[in-house]
C-alpha cells in the first residue's frame, strides 16, 4: 500500500476520527477542569491552615504580652499590688 492510498483511505473515514478526536479534547477538557479545581482546593486548604496558625500564633504571643505586663506590675507600687495591712 502506497502513501497515497493509504492517505486516500485515511481520509475517507475522516468523520470517525473528528469523532474521536472531540471526545479525546473533551476528556482533556474535563481532566484540565478537574485540575484546575483541585490546585485551587489545594490553595485554599494551604491558605488556611496558614490563617489557622498564624491566629494560634497571635493568641500565644498576647498571652506572653499579657503575662509580661502583669510580671512588670507586680515590681512597682499600684493599687492592685498593695497589701492591705
């Protein structure tokens, strides 16, 4: 079988392969979509484990603000810190 002919008879079955051919993009279409959408979950679960810590971090960091004010207060004279006797 020469080129041609084998071209000839290629061509002549052109609508099948269109056919596969759309149903080939349209699975890549929608394994594109899928991806597309599982990055962007995955953005948003690594953004807000990211929120979630950083929150954590601010709690903690208040607290130790918190405990160092009241360390500080304890040495000078105020009115929380006086004996009554």
């Amino acid at each position: 079988m020469t080129f041609t002919q084998m071209h000839d008879r290629m061509m002549s079955h052109g609508t099948a392969s269109y056919c596969a051919e759309a149903a080939s993009s349209c699975a890549q279409s929608a394994q594109a979509c899928f991806n597309s959408i599982m990055l962007i979950l995955g953005a948003i679960i690594m953004a807000s484990i990211i929120i979630a810590r950083l929150c954590a971090l601010s709690i903690l960091g208040l607290l130790v603000l918190v405990l160092v004010v009241l360390l500080i207060t304890v040495h000078f004279d105020t009115p929380w810190t006086r004996n009554p006797a």
